[in-house]
C-alpha cells in the first residue's frame, strides 16, 4: 500500500472524529500517521488539511459560529501562534510536546474524577494563550483552546461551528506566514489536494454523528477526548 493511500486513509479519520466532537482530527492525523512520514512534512501536511476541515465544517453549519466567542479566542490566540511558527525550528520539539500531553492527562483525569472541577478563571485564560503558542508550534492547539473556553459554549454545534471557523482562520495565517518565509506551501497541495477532498467527505459524514449525540455525553466525551490525546501524544514522542 502506498503511503499515499495510508496518509490519506488517516486524514479521512482523524478528521471524521474532529467533525464529530470540533477538535482533535489533527493530533490523531500527527500520531498516526508520523510513524509513515517525517514530523516537519507533516505539520505542513496537517496546515492545509486542517484549512480544508474548517472549511467544510463552516460550508455545512456557519450559521452556529458563535463571532463574539470566535473574536475573543482569535485576540487571545493569534499572537502566541504567530509567535509559534517562528520559534518551531529552535525548540525541542519532544520535549515539549511531553510537557503538553502530560498537562492534558491532568487536566482529563482531574475531571474525569471530579466532574465538577472548575480552575480559577486565570488557568481557564492561560490554558486558551497556550493553546495559541502550541497552534503556532504544531497545529495542535485545539485542546488547550477547549479545557480554558469550552463552558462558554453553550451548545455544541456552537462549539464545533465556532472551533471550525477558528481552526480555518488560524491555520489561513499560518500559511500565510510560511508564503512570506519562503516556504513553498504549494508542494504539499498539489500532491495532497485530493486528501482533501477525502477530508471534506468525512467532515460532513461526521456530522450526522455529532447531531445524534446529547448535550450531556458530547461534553463528557470532549474530556475524555483530552486525556487519550495526551496519552496518544506521550506514547508518540517515546515510542
């Protein structure tokens, strides 16, 4: 089987399952599909198709973006992202991507344990302005974003609509700022466009799921979510 195809195989369920719950398609794609292609082409990889399903999800349901929520998580974010991708050259990258999955195994134990566990508002706030810098460094900011703002959602097709729009924009600055570095970003289009398309199919085949899940257990699922992602993280890095 060609990598083509194994690639492609996982982009269409990492993002399945981010249509579903409005984050984590690109920390499954990075996990999965870094033992068939080097971290540094993926990540590039991974801007793009992480454009295209915030593109989908907006194309299907813009009508729930939340823009007051959308504006404050982009002031608080954007510059910790763009901070991000002009340091991910000079950082250990293992090393901190195993501070960041220990940090979300606490947090999804803490509240897997104690449903009712609540940080100060200053945690919530710093947990969203690291999820920026971890977006900048590894389009994996998603989680952090969620464990300092998700109470504010109100609803979840608000979340995940409001979380599509985010990523899309986010990721639209990145390579943005890659055009601007010098980084020929148009590679990885061309060979991957069609990985795209595969993408926005299972986008919107996960949204049948996501309508069909109670508010109740789609809030529960999200932390669980968070601690198998820091579990998938750690085991990555140390494998």
């Amino acid at each position: 089987m060609s990598s083509f195809i194994i690639i492609t195989s996982i982009a269409g369920f990492a993002y399945f399952i981010e249509s579903i719950f409005g984050f984590g398609g690109t920390i499954i794609f990075l996990g999965l599909a870094g033992f068939f292609i080097e971290f540094d082409l993926l990540l590039k990889i991974a801007m793009f198709l992480g454009l295209c399903s915030g593109f989908a999800i907006l194309a299907q349901s813009y009508k729930h973006v939340s823009f007051k929520d959308l504006k404050k998580i982009l002031f608080m974010t954007i510059p910790g992202a763009i901070l991000g991708t002009y340091l991910i050259d000079h950082l250990q990258i293992n090393i901190l991507l195993n501070i960041f999955a220990v940090i979300l195994i606490i947090y999804g134990s803490l509240n897997l344990i104690n449903p009712n566990f609540n940080p100060h508002q200053s945690i919530k706030d710093a947990f969203v302005y690291l999820g920026g810098l971890i977006q900048g460094l590894f389009t994996i900011g998603g989680p952090f974003v969620l464990m300092g703002y998700k109470e504010n959602f109100l609803k979840k097709q608000v979340l995940r609509s409001t979380m599509a729009a985010y990523f899309f924009i986010i990721n639209l600055i990145r390579i943005i700022q890659y055009f601007l570095s010098g980084n020929n970003i148009s590679i990885i289009i061309n060979e991957y466009y069609l990985t795209s398309v595969m993408v926005i199919f299972c986008v919107w085949l996960g949204y049948f799921v996501h309508t069909r899940i109670p508010e109740n257990i789609f809030k529960k699922a999200i932390v669980i979510c968070i601690t198998l992602i820091g579990i998938l993280i750690l085991l990555k890095t140390n494998l």
